[in-house]
C-alpha cells in the first residue's frame, strides 16, 4: 500500500509501518543516485514492487522517485504526530 494515497482510517501502527518501507525507499533511492550519478555506473533497482535497471540516462526518473518517498516520508511523519489523522489542505470558506 505504500506508495499509494493512505487511506484516512488506517491506524497509526499501519502509518508507522508505511513510514518504515518509505525510508526504505528513499534509502534505496539515494543509493541508486549515488552510484549512477556520482560514479556513472548503471545498476538494477528492485524496490519490491518493480526492478529496473537504471543508468545516467535515468538520473531524472531516480531524482523524482526520490522526491516522492521523501514527501511521503514527510507526509506519514506528520500524520502520526497528529495521532494518524491527515491534515487538510486548502482554503475552506464558511458562507453565512
């Protein structure tokens, strides 16, 4: 489920589980960029949910995976400091 929109009724063990495979990701994430884009190697990503090999041709696609598990780590963090409960987003206007 991680990777997906996180239902509003899960509990915070299951976010806290979430969070875990998140770091995990961006763990593998930052590694991948490290040895393709720093030493110009390709190498194979195989996060569970897909294996792809991945060269510097591919430094972009690795650089916007690892922005979206960074902002999910940041998302599921927050949601459990706010004891699972997701905030809200926008401008809500109250007509009288």
């Amino acid at each position: 489920m991680v990777g997906h929109t996180l239902r509003m009724s899960e509990s915070v063990a299951e976010k806290q589980v979430a969070l875990i495979a998140a770091n995990a990701k961006v763990t593998l994430f930052l590694e991948a960029e490290d040895r393709v884009v720093r030493g110009g190697q390709t190498t194979t990503i195989d996060d569970g949910d897909m294996r792809r090999t991945v060269s510097r041709a591919d430094a972009q696609w690795i650089v916007e995976r690892l922005a979206f598990w960074r902002s999910e780590v940041v998302r599921l963090t927050n949601e459990i400091a706010n004891a699972g409960v997701s905030s809200r987003k926008g401008i809500y206007v109250r007509l009288m």
